[in-house]
C-alpha cells in the first residue's frame, strides 16, 4: 500500500492501472475521505515507490498483494481497479 487516507467504517481499495503507481488516484482519494472512507491507494510491484520489488509482476501476484491488503483492513471493502487494475480487481476475490 502505498498511502491510505480516511478511517470510515468502510473502506475502497483502489489498483491503479498498467505502469501507473497511486499517485494518479491522490485527488480522488482525497474526496473519498471527506465522505468518511478510509482509501487504501495500492502500488504494484515494479512501479512508483515500488519500483525497486522483485518480480514476478503478474496479475496474480497483484491480486495477493490487493487481497493481503483487504484482509489487513478488517472492515467492508470495494475494490477499484482502472484499466489493468480492473482485472486485478476481479482477481482479488479468488484470492
């Protein structure tokens, strides 16, 4: 995770899309927080803060790192994904 704003009762996990990292979902998470929701902005290995992780970079590794998140949250959760976050949003539920 690579920031998290707000401490509602429930939260959104949002997956930026491919080569983007979390800073692209800064003002949207920002305004979700006003609306008392805790946002959790992910950044996937090989991007942004996370530039420097080992790989592998697949999809399912981003769907357990998502996932892994969502568990540590420990409240009801929406997860978001853009373009290839999408489908990583879609995984994170066989996870």
């Amino acid at each position: 995770m690579s920031r998290r704003t707000g401490k509602g009762a429930a939260a959104l996990v949002v997956h930026p899309g491919f080569l983007d990292d979390a800073t692209v979902w800064h003002t949207f998470a920002d305004l979700a927080a006003e609306a008392d929701l805790d946002v959790a902005l992910l950044e996937p290995a090989g991007v942004g803060g996370r530039a420097g992780a080992p790989g592998p970079y697949t999809l399912q590794r981003m769907a357990e790192d998502a996932g892994a998140v969502v568990d540590s949250l420990g409240k009801p959760c929406v997860v978001i994904g853009q373009s290839m976050g999408a489908q990583v949003a879609e995984l994170v539920v066989c996870v």
